[in-house]
C-alpha cells in the first residue's frame, strides 16, 4: 500500500482488543519511495488517505445521502410517501478527524468549502461549528449511485454502457502506467545534473527537484530569484505550485519572458510570506496582483494594508469593537455559556482586519475581552 503523499508501506502485525477489534497496526516502509514511486517500477496495491493521529483536529461530520427517500417515485403508489422515508438520510460521524491547516483556513475565511477526499464537499455549519467544536455539513456527495445505476436499461444499453466502463478501465491502466514511471530516468545528461544540484546541493524536495530540472528555462528563473532570498525550499514550493501554473509549459521562455516581474519581486513575495510578514491568504492576493499589472509586492502589501496584524494592543482595540458591535451575542457568550460563539465573533474580527489578524492571537484578544 502507499500512504498518499508518502511512502509505500507493508503491514507487519496486527494488535486486537480482548473483543477482536483491530487498535493497532505495524509496518515497515520503504525510504525509497517518499516521491510516491518506487524505483524499480513497482505499483502498490492502493493508496491510504490518512491524517495524523497527534496533529489532526476532531471534527463531527454530517453525512447527506441525497435522497431524502428510499424510493425515486414515493408517491407513484398507494402507501403513504411517509411510509419511503430515508431513514439514513443524514448520518453523523461525531469522531471525525480532518486536517489541522481547517483552522487557520476557517479563521481567515469562515465560510470556506472544503474538500475531503473520497467523500465530498463540506462547509462548516453556520450554527453549531466554532473554534472550539468543528462541525461540518456535507454539501455535495462525489457520486450519485443511483445516477450509475442500471435499472430500466435495454440488454443493448447494458452492454454499451459494459463497453464504456471497459474502456474507461483501460484509459485509466494506460494514465496509471504512465505514473508509475521516474520522470528523472528519462532525463537527459543536463537535466539530470540540474536534479542532482537542486536536490542534494539545494537541498530540494525530490519531486521539486525533478519539476524544475525538468524545465531549464523555469530552473533559471529559480536560480535568479534565489540569488534575493536564499531559501531553496519556501521558493521551490512557490515555483512549482503557484508560478508554474499561471505559464505556459509548452513555451515556457516565452511565458516567464512576458511576466510583468522578474525573479527578485517574486522573491520578495516569497521572503514576506515565508517570514510571516504576510498570511498566505495575503499571499494569494499580492500574487494575483503582481501577474496583473506587474507592481512591487511591497507597495500592493502597503496600499492593501496586507501587513499580518499580531499587535496585541491593535488586536485587542479591534477585538473589543467587534464585541461591542454584537452586544446580543456577547451577552449570551459571557451569561449563556455558548462558547460555540466564538467562531462567530473570529470571523467578525477577521472581515474587520481583511483577513490580516495572526489567528491564533486574534483568537487570545477576542477570549479575552470576552472572559473579562
């Protein structure tokens, strides 16, 4: 198996209760294979969508089948539609556990959506999630099975619909070989030396390392910005993830040549996000702007007031202006007991900042004009 975005791993042991319930698994992984691709060509036989058990954050999940009855038709017969009610409609997962980066998101933009893999779309509820319960509603399932299903098909419908899903099967084996295969063994003797400079000199990941020697044009773009902020990795993860995908990659001279700023603004972007100077929402912004009409991520930060608020006297002036702002709901806060309130007041404090405040200290502020 492979744990996704890490190693291939192999199970060896298992750990029962005294009730026969698995608690525990052992494995030994194979360090060989941290890109996701084992050298020698191997597959593994699944991926494993995990999160960490001591970093992840508990969350309640509410699960939505789509189909508020059991049947499509509940009142093309004679029984009463009440009688086709779903009773597993809504399932809830109280003890649900989802990425710690849901915070810092959350505490930025309250009304964020989110994806949770092989499961579907969710947003936090607007009533019962806060800071310190997270409850989440999914929104938008992945697959509808009745959409799939094969009821009321002809036998020749059947058969061409068995025909499509064969060819899907294949075209998705033929992507699956194409992964499974080292990019960096078909590289040539320049590209391979750029590799092995950014990974063991620069000390870049090895994914990283392969998708910038890959594109010499892109490398020397990485090179240039990293003669204005020495920090191989930070920009590397900029380079690939965000850069990369605003150009062209079949004319990717062409694309870097007509940026409206060259490596040392995008450096500067890259230092004021890596140093925390600015969030990385903030960061998304200047970025944006700078593709836009080329200016100096500096002067976008100063006319934006993108600066990353953690003044705890500023902090604590906007904290009490929002409280004061919602009387109603401090009141049942402070008498009521509704802690779960405070993500309705982060999200106030986080509009009233534009999304500027560190989190974590707009949170301590709020508690404690709150609690005192």
């Amino acid at each position: 198996m492979r744990l996704r975005h890490s190693f291939f791993l192999t199970c060896t042991g298992v750990e029962k209760d005294d009730d026969g319930r698995v608690v525990e698994l052992r494995a030994r992984i194979d360090p060989d294979t941290r890109s996701g691709q084992a050298p020698d060509g191997r597959s593994p036989a699944g991926t494993i969508h995990w999160v960490s058990a001591p970093e992840s954050v508990p969350s309640e999940t509410r699960l939505y089948s789509g189909r508020l009855f059991t049947t499509e038709a509940p009142d093309a017969g004679e029984e009463d539609f009440h009688e086709y009610l779903n009773p597993d409609a809504l399932v809830t997962r109280p003890n649900a556990r989802i990425e710690p980066s849901v915070i810092e998101t959350l505490a930025d933009e309250p009304q964020q959506r989110f994806q949770f893999e092989r499961t579907g779309y969710f947003w936090p509820d607007p009533e019962d999630s806060s800071a310190d319960g997270l409850v989440f509603n999914q929104i938008v399932p992945l697959r509808d099975p009745w959409a799939e299903g094969d009821a009321g098909l002809t036998a020749e419908e059947l058969a061409e619909r068995r025909r499509e899903k064969e060819r899907r099967r294949a075209e998705q084996r033929k992507r699956a070989m194409a992964g499974q295969r080292d990019p960096v063994t078909d590289f040539d003797a320049d590209q391979r030396a750029r590799f092995e400079r950014l990974r063991d000199e620069q000390g870049l990941d090895r994914d990283d390392a392969a998708v910038l020697a890959e594109r010499a044009a892109l490398a020397d773009f990485f090179d240039a910005a990293l003669d204005a902020y020495d920090r191989p990795q930070a920009l590397a993860n900029w380079t690939v993830n965000e850069l990369l995908r605003e150009l062209d990659d079949d004319a990717l001279s062409e694309s870097l040549s007509a940026l409206p700023f060259g490596p040392d603004a995008f450096a500067r972007l890259v230092q004021m996000a890596d140093e925390e100077t600015i969030s990385t929402q903030a960061g998304q912004k200047v970025f944006s702007e700078m593709l836009a009409d080329g200016a100096a991520p500096d002067q976008i930060v100063e006319k934006r007031n993108l600066l990353r608020l953690d003044d705890d006297t500023e902090l604590r002036r906007a904290a009490e202006a929002v409280v004061s702002e919602h009387p109603d709901e401090a009141a049942r806060y402070r008498t009521g007991g509704e802690t779960k309130l405070m993500g309705f007041f982060m999200g106030r404090l986080m509009q009233k900042t534009r999304g500027t405040a560190d989190a974590q200290a707009a949170r301590a502020a709020l508690k404690d004009v709150l609690e005192t």
